[in-house]
C-alpha cells in the first residue's frame, strides 16, 4: 500500500442537493393548508378574543372575570356539564352495551333516536324540553305534587345538557364494543370469573379510554352549550344563569372587553380540564396495554 494511499482521507458523503420525497404524497401542502386552516378558524378568533380582554386594566380584568355574578354562573355551567356528562357516562355506557349484545324489537327506531341531538336544532330542543318538564307540561305535572320543579331551574339545566350529551357517549363506545368480542367473557366465565369480574376485570377497563373520550366531548359540549339551555334555565341571575348567556348579555350590553374576560375565563378552564381527561385518557391506555 503506498503512501499517497494511507494519507488520503476518507470522502465525505454530501447530502443531495434535491431532497428524497416523502412517502406521503403532498405532505407539505397538507401540512401547509392544515395549520393555515386551523389558525384561521380557531388560534387567530381565541386570540383575538385575548387580546380584547387585555385592553382593561388587571383590577377591571379581575372585577369582571370573577365578579359574584359570574362565579355563580360558571359554578352553574361547569356543574351542570360535569353531572350531565356523568350521567350520560353511566347510561349511554348502557345504552351502547343494549345496542351492540342485543336484539329487540325496535332496536333501529331507538339506534336513529340517539343521533336526534345531533339533527335537532337546538333552539328546538330547549323550546320541547321546557314545555314537557314545566309545571303543567306531561313530565313536570307528574312530579309537581312531589314538590320536585324541573324547568326553569337548575336542575332544568342538567337535564337540558343531559339530552344533548348523551349521544357523543353512546356513538364513542359503540364502535369499541363491537371490536369487544363475546368470547373474551367466555373465557372469563370459564376461568371461574363471575359476572362482576368480568365487567370490572375484563369489559370496563378495555372500554375506558373510549368512556373517557366521551365524557370529555359530552362535558366540553355542555360547558358552552346555549340555545337548548335557554329555554328551559329560568335565566334567574346568581340561580339560573349559565356563562354563555352572561357573555350575551355582556355583548348587548357593548361591554365587549367583560364579554371576552368571561369567554378567557371558560377558555382557560375548558382547557385545563380536558389537558387532565387526556392525561387521564393516555394513562388508561398504557394501563390496558
């Protein structure tokens, strides 16, 4: 081997200068129009909606964010969204679990039922569901000699945000209980499980990722729900009246820098409550893995 041979260095692979396309056609532009949609649509409006609430001073900002009015109505909007999207956890989980193990007459009737929420307007729904629970409507007659009063209450409210939510529960789980297949009870019963182990041990830890991504769609639907709450909530200051209306009333009112603190305040708190269901969610995940 010569000299000239173990002096010379090895040659350095350059990168192309056109670089390798990408497996996946037009992902630039994809990419591209994604996020240009979704600036458009959602980052640019919430931070306009920032920005305005930033033009008042830190003590205006406070007095209107959390002003006595204002708590109650977000303790009001986000109770309500939390016991609706609970009850709705608890029944559309049956609901689907009726829809997918069983045949019975009028199964189609009640599967295309289910979706009416989505279809109905839901200035339609709020004006059906006020009159069918007031007082003298065929629900709120039957349990007005009890003392109990539905609409135009709070508890009209959760009612109200129950109807709307329960299809976003029922519509998550059903497709992972079909992938859920009967024999793997079987071989639970055959192990010696009971039926209780088996849906505690077996069923229910496979279908919570998809419960949880339920709850939290019902329960962030909830929180800003309007047209369907309206009708049936009263609108009773510091008793009956959710945030979003308060923002409305705020906005008639042209006090648009208070309307966007309350709308900053909901963001916020819709935010950080569906960063822990998504923790939650991913923590259920790696557990059933």
């Amino acid at each position: 081997m010569t000299a000239k041979a173990l002096t010379t260095t090895p040659a350095v692979a350059r990168r192309p200068f056109i670089r390798r396309r990408s497996a996946i056609p037009g992902f630039a532009l994809s990419l591209g129009v994604t996020i240009a949609l979704l600036s458009t649509i959602v980052l640019i409006p919430m931070l306009a909606v920032g920005l305005k609430a930033t033009q008042q001073s830190l003590p205006d900002f406070l007095d209107a964010a959390f002003s006595q009015r204002a708590l109650a109505a977000y303790r009001l909007s986000f109770g309500a969204a939390f016991i609706a999207a609970l009850i709705n956890g608890v029944f559309g989980l049956i609901t689907a679990w009726a829809l997918v193990r069983y045949e019975f007459p009028g199964k189609g009737v009640l599967n295309a039922l289910i979706d009416l929420p989505f279809a109905l307007p839901t200035a339609v729904a709020g004006i059906a569901l006020a009159a069918l629970y007031a007082e003298n409507g065929w629900v709120g007659s039957l349990v007005a000699p009890l003392g109990w009063k539905i609409a135009f209450t709070p508890l009209g409210v959760v009612v109200a945000l129950t109807f709307i939510g329960l299809p976003f529960v029922v519509r998550t789980v059903e497709p992972v209980m079909r992938d859920l297949s009967a024999d793997v009870e079987e071989a639970a019963a055959s192990l010696g499980a009971n039926r209780l182990d088996t849906i505690t041990r077996v069923i229910l830890p496979a279908l919570a990722p998809a419960w949880l991504t339920g709850f939290a769609l019902a329960f962030a639907r909830g929180i800003g729900e309007y047209g369907s709450v309206i009708f049936i909530a009263g609108n009773m200051p510091y008793k009956s009246e959710i945030a979003p209306l308060l923002i409305i009333i705020e906005l008639e009112q042209y006090d648009y820098a208070g309307a966007a603190t309350i709308a900053v305040v909901m963001l916020a708190a819709s935010f950080l409550m569906l960063f822990v269901i998504n923790g939650i969610q991913g923590w259920a995940r790696e557990r059933s893995a």
